[in-house]
C-alpha cells in the first residue's frame, strides 16, 4: 500500500535517521550512541507517495523485510527495537559497558 512521503520521513527521523540534502533526502541512521552507521536509504524530491515496489527497496537498505518496514513507519517497531535488529545483523555496533 503505497504511503505518503512525508509520513515515511518523519518517522525515519523519530526513529533515529539524520536527513541529508542533496539530489534526493537522503537518510542516514545514527545510534543511540550518536554514531553514523552505513544503513541508510533515500526518498525523491518529487514524490508524493512512495509506491510498494520504492517501500521494498527502502526495507532492504534499512536492513528490513517488508513487513518490518512497515511496523517502524506505523510505530509499533520503536527505536530500541529496531536498533536490536541492526546489532543483531553486524549492522551497527551496540552500546559497551
């Protein structure tokens, strides 16, 4: 179900995304502990609604499946949860004692 754009921005940046300008907004997550990871996606200038097939391909960079993307844009999948998926997958460093 397609969503609209702004929508998806502001909950990529509740959940711990940095937006950075350029051709497109790009996206960039930073942990909990102020440190830029390499996952990240992008949404276009253009667009209104970010259509499923673009949603896919935002899961995927953001190291998520479909249906994951979807609970982290609606809310349920908060910000220590999602950031546990990423440590889990080697995407991210976790906090150390």
């Amino acid at each position: 179900m397609p969503r609209k754009q702004n929508d998806v921005e502001k909950s990529l940046e509740a959940k711990g995304f940095q937006r950075a300008k350029g051709d497109h907004n790009f996206f960039h997550y930073h942990s909990k502990a102020g440190k830029k990871s390499r996952v990240f996606t992008k949404t276009s200038h253009g667009a209104r609604e970010i259509d499923d097939n673009l949603l896919s391909q935002m899961a995927k960079q953001c190291k998520l499946s479909n249906k994951d993307f979807g609970l982290l844009i609606d809310c349920p999948l908060d910000r220590d949860s999602y950031e546990a998926k990423l440590i889990a997958q080697g995407a991210v460093e976790g906090l150390t004692a």
